[in-house]
C-alpha cells in the first residue's frame, strides 16, 4: 500500500483548470471577480466629471450608511433577526452586516468614514469659496432659499448623518 504522504509526481489536471476540490465554488469565485471588475470598470469609465464623481460618492455613503444601520440592528438584535439571512452570521454583539466576517465589514466601514468625512470636508469649503464669490451670506439659514438646486441642503444633512451612521456602526463592530 502507499504510504498517505506521498504525492503525485504531476498535477491531477492542466495548470489553469486547477483550482479549490469543488469546482462550483471556483466557478462562483470567478464570476464574484469578473463582477467587481465590470463595476470597477464601468465606475471608472463612467464617472467622468466631478458631478458623477460626486454622485458615486454620495451613494456610496448612502449605501454604506444604510448596510451599517441594518448591520448595527442585527447586532442589538442578534438570533431573533431582522433579516434572517443574515442572523445565522451574526456573532455576540458585534455588528457585521451582510459580511461574513465583522473584520472585513469594520475595514470597510473605516474606507467608508474616511471618504464620507473628506467629502463633507470639501464640499463645505466649496460652498463658502461660491458663497464668498457671489456675496451670499455665509451663515443664511438653510431654510430660506437654496441658491443652487443641484447641492440641497438636506442631502447634506442626510450625509452628515450617514457618516454619523458608519462611525457608530463601525465603533460597535
């Protein structure tokens, strides 16, 4: 008989076609690659100017922020589950969302606040370079009237709550 911790001289198979025992699960692998890079590359080649990279931006955080408020219910709630395919993942307390593992959704948590803070950043100092500019008062009350329709103050509300929204979820991750 062969001893166990023998090894084959060749490979069972051709150099490209090898891959993990279940090939289901190489194949579901490489569709999950061709997919990021078809967004990449379709966010890349599409958000050309600084309006569409401010919109890609923003749902971005929109997003993030709603995984992290999702993620942060599931946590509070643990095995009784608002989404139940999530609740099998949910591990003691920590706040994961529709990762498998907490790790990679605090990693991409702390992507996210880094991005949304810089964003809130630059977009406040370009309101008061334009307010500046067209002799608007720097401090007029929101409410009254907005001067450009296309940046309402609201949607910067909603992203300043959003960031607000990724740092907590990402402090109880």
């Amino acid at each position: 008989a062969a001893s166990p911790f023998t090894f084959p001289e060749r490979a069972p198979g051709p150099f490209f076609l090898l891959g993990t025992v279940s090939t289901w699960e190489t194949r579901q692998a490489f569709w999950l690659l061709l997919t990021y890079g078809a967004v990449y590359l379709l966010v890349v080649n599409l958000a050309t100017t600084r309006r569409q990279l401010d919109r890609v931006i923003k749902l971005l955080l929109l997003m993030g922020s709603l995984v992290g408020f999702v993620g942060l219910l599931e946590s509070v709630r643990g095995a009784l589950g608002i989404l139940p395919a999530l609740s099998r993942w949910v591990h003691a307390g920590r706040a994961q969302g529709a990762f498998v593992n907490p790790d990679h959704f605090a990693a991409w948590l702390g992507m996210l606040l880094a991005l949304g803070a810089g964003f809130l950043i630059v977009q406040h100092r370009g309101r008061r370079k334009s307010a500046d500019a067209e002799g608007e008062p720097l401090f007029a009350s929101p409410l009254s009237h907005h001067s450009r329709s296309e940046d309402p103050f609201f949607l910067d509300l909603l992203l300043f709550f959003g960031v607000v929204m990724i740092g907590l979820t990402l402090v109880f991750t």
